[in-house]
C-alpha cells in the first residue's frame, strides 16, 4: 500500500510565515547582542619609579 505524499504544500505553508516574518524585520533578525558575562578588568603593568637625580 503505497501513500502519495504531496510535501511541496504543506511546506510552503510552514514556510509562509517565516518568508513573511524576515520581510519585514530582516535578516538576520535584530536580536539584542548577548551581555557579557563578566567585565573584564583592564591589566596594567606598575609605574617604575623614576629616581630623582641632578
């Protein structure tokens, strides 16, 4: 027993909205940017001490 499967139809249908979807907002979608996770702190090397000579 053999089942004709149309698939074009129902895949059109599923990607309808979507089409629809990315027309009007875009692609890629404007999704805010993820947060980082911890702020790094800014590395600094120690001021070398300049001696006072004459």
């Amino acid at each position: 027993m053999r089942i004709n499967l149309n698939w074009k139809r129902p895949l059109f249908y599923v990607l309808l909205p979507i089409l629809v979807f990315m027309a009007f907002v875009g692609f890629p979608p404007p999704f805010p940017p993820a947060r980082p996770t911890k702020p790094e702190l800014e590395q600094s090397e120690p001021a070398e001490v300049r001696e006072e000579g004459g």
